[in-house]
C-alpha cells in the first residue's frame, strides 16, 4: 500500500474577509497617527525657518546698525509721479523687510540679482520698454514695483519662490500670486491710517509735519513703514516684543484669514472698531472661517480682494499691510478687515494652517506658537493715535492685552506670562 496523501487546507472565504477587516481597522487606526505626525514634521520645518528669519534679522543689524526697513527700495521714477502706481523704472519704496534679508538666508545670489540692473525676465521675453527713457532697457537696480500685476515678462527675482520664507503647511504656490511669503512683520498694535504716513510719496517729501507726528504714535511696532529702526528703540526688551508673526497665504476660496475685506469707508473705521466687518455681518454664520456669499443665512458679502500677488502672502518683496505686515489688535486666525483704500493697515492679524494658532518670532530670536486663544483685551477698543486722549493718547498701554502689549515696543506694559516654557 503507497503512503496517504496529505492533504493541503486553504484559507477559507470567511478567515481571508477577518484579516481583511483587521487589517483595513488597524490601517484606519495607523492613518491619523501618520498625518499627525506629517504635520508635526510640517510644523517643526515651518519653525526653523522662523528661526533662521530671526538669525538673519540679527546679523542684518549686526552688519548695519539697523533693522531692515518695511517700505524700502529705490525712490518713485521717471515714468510715475506717485508710490503707489505700478512701474517698471523703480520700486518705488515699496520693499518688504524681507528683500534685505536675503543675503542673510543663503540667498546671495538672488541678492545680487536685486542689488544690481539685469534683463532678465521669468519668461524670457525683452525687459518692458517702460524700464527706462534713454540707453538699453534693463530691470533697475532693486528691481521694478512688486505691485505690478502683470506677470509678463516678468521680474524674476521678484517671482522666485524661497524656501526660507515658505511654510510648507502652506498649500499656496504658483500664479496668480509670485513669490509668496507664510511670514510677515510685526508693526504693531495701531491700525491707524497714520502708522502708514511715510507713505506720502517722493523722498523729497519725507519733512516734518503733523502727518509724520501722527505717524511716530501710531508706529508702535517692531518695524515701522519706510523708516529704520534699531534694537536700542525696542525699550520693552526684544525677549517681550514680537518682531514676525507666520500668515498663511491667500487661495481665492474667501477664508476670513487670508482674504481682505475692503468696505472703502473713513480711514479710521477699523482704528475705532477693529470688529467692523465682523458687525457688518459679513462672516457666514454657518462657516464662520469663511466670509459670505451673499446666499442663504450669509446675506451681506464682503467686497474681497482676493487672489493676486497684492493679497495676503502673495509676493514676499511687496511692502504692502495686507500682504507682508501683522498687527496685534485681534488674535491669531480672526478675520483681515481693511475699511479705507487697500494700501492701508488692517487687522491683519497673524494666520496658518496649523491648529489652533500661529508661530511668532520674538525680537530675541525665539520662536512662539501662539494660540487662538490668547488674552487680547477688547476685540471693540478703539486703538492709539495722534490727536485722542484718554486711554487712546499716543503712549497709552494696549488695550488689547496680552497680545497688544508683546506688539509694541515701548507702551512699558508689564510682561508676566512665560511664552517659551
């Protein structure tokens, strides 16, 4: 007799849907522990960067005794009379803070694109006519406005995207907006018409008056606009004075943190009531990251800038309040609400897509994630400028707080908390 067959046994339908099912319940518990940790590694990244921001601030001012002014660059031109036109012969004083650092971050090479004429352009094309009146067209040293719209041919410096000044939490890349920035400087926490005085057009221009007066009480922050600053004039202590905050950048899809209302009333209206749009019911109720559509619940859209290189985060050579600045008047992820022209302050309070707050950078160096739900006094008090008095009388202490207090430089506000335990 030959040996028994041994027979071989199967999984059966029953055993091979059990480990399925495990495993599909292990792969669902596993999934949100990965994304976490995803965006832990996006978030530390994102906080490195800041800190190299903060290394490079200091050696900026280690090199030339002075911070890197917000509003700087060439003077108005030879084809406009006023800063605000766009143009291609000069950039108009319009700089961020950021152009500067730029050698200090790796980036001399981009530097000296900047620091000197060149005829190169992002899609190859000749360099604009406009560029100059006499001899070969060249882009101006500092390069043209970073407020042009027109990305054709293109400055191409102006459109490169850096590393350094990217959250890579921040999904915004490419056109319409070039070069975006996730980080911007902190001006402080008056969001006066005035604080933007030395906006007032040539250089020439820049005498005294009562505009720059009104400009000296409102500018109370680490930066001040087209004006140069030093570590001595931060009479608070740099460790209690936010020097950046992190914004996260405009997608057109009318988020309240990065897309500007713009209600085009009195300078003013948000100094007084930096809630303004918030009372105009202009946020959706039923999504109230969201600004309205004008249907349904949500019956009083806001007129929204949205989705170019001038809104938020949208290019980081461009000076501009909505685009590169922050103030401390509402606390991190409110809304960006500006009643005057667009080139004015608003809330524009610091932004990201990371939960529950936003980094800032202190004027030490030391990086901070902020919450949401930071001490920020009366989102309704009025704020500080020339001619009030009371509470509001230029030197007055913030009255928003906590996070008012870190934004100015020298209100003498006592700082008790312990931001970097």
């Amino acid at each position: 007799m030959g040996s028994p067959r041994m027979k071989s046994r199967g999984f059966t339908l029953v055993e091979l849907l059990v480990v399925i099912a495990i495993i599909g319940i292990l792969v669902g518990l596993l999934l949100p522990a990965v994304q976490a940790a995803r965006e832990a590694a996006r978030r530390m990244s994102c906080s490195n960067n800041f800190k190299n921001i903060g290394l490079a601030i200091h050696n900026y001012h280690s090199a030339y005794k002075q911070l890197p002014i917000q509003g700087t660059g060439t003077g108005i031109g030879i084809n406009t009379t006023n800063w605000w036109e766009t143009g291609n012969d000069a950039s108009k004083e319009t700089l961020s803070a950021l152009v500067g650092l730029t050698p200090f971050i790796e980036q001399q090479g981009l530097w000296s694109s900047i620091s000197n004429p060149s005829s190169e352009t992002v899609t190859g094309g000749a360099v604009p006519a406009s560029t100059n009146l006499t001899g070969p067209q060249r882009w101006p040293a500092m390069g043209p406005s970073p407020r042009n719209f027109s990305a054709d041919p293109g400055y191409k410096p102006w459109s490169t995207e850096i590393p350094t000044f990217r959250c890579p939490s921040d999904p915004g890349v490419g056109l319409p907006a070039l070069g975006r920035t996730n980080y911007g400087a902190c001006m402080g926490d008056s969001v006066s018409d005035w604080s933007n005085a030395h906006k007032t057009g040539t250089l020439a221009n820049h005498t005294a008056g009562w505009n720059h007066s009104a400009s000296r009480a409102s500018n109370r922050g680490f930066f001040q606009v087209r004006k140069a600053a030093k570590f001595r004039d931060i009479l608070d202590g740099l460790s209690n004075t936010i020097a950046m905050a992190e914004i996260k950048t405009d997608l057109g899809d009318r988020d309240i943190r990065s897309s500007l209302s713009w209600e085009q009333n009195g300078g003013n209206d948000i100094n007084d009531n930096p809630s303004y749009c918030a009372d105009l019911n202009q946020i959706d109720p039923e999504r109230p990251t969201y600004w309205c559509n004008g249907g349904g619940t949500c019956s009083t859209p806001a007129q929204l800038t949205t989705d170019n290189r001038n809104t938020r985060g949208g290019s980081w050579a461009n000076f501009r309040a909505a685009v590169t600045q922050v103030y401390t008047v509402l606390p991190p992820n409110a809304e960006m609400c500006i009643g005057s022209w667009e080139d004015a302050p608003g809330t524009c309070p610091p932004s990201s897509n990371h939960q529950g707050g936003a980094h800032i950078l202190m004027g030490d160096g030391a990086v901070v994630f902020m919450t949401d739900a930071v001490e920020a006094g009366d989102r309704r008090a009025g704020g500080v400028r020339l001619g009030l008095t009371g509470s509001r009388s230029p030197g007055s202490k913030s009255p928003y707080g906590l996070w008012g207090a870190l934004g100015t430089k020298s209100a003498n506000e006592t700082i008790e908390e312990q931001l970097n335990q």
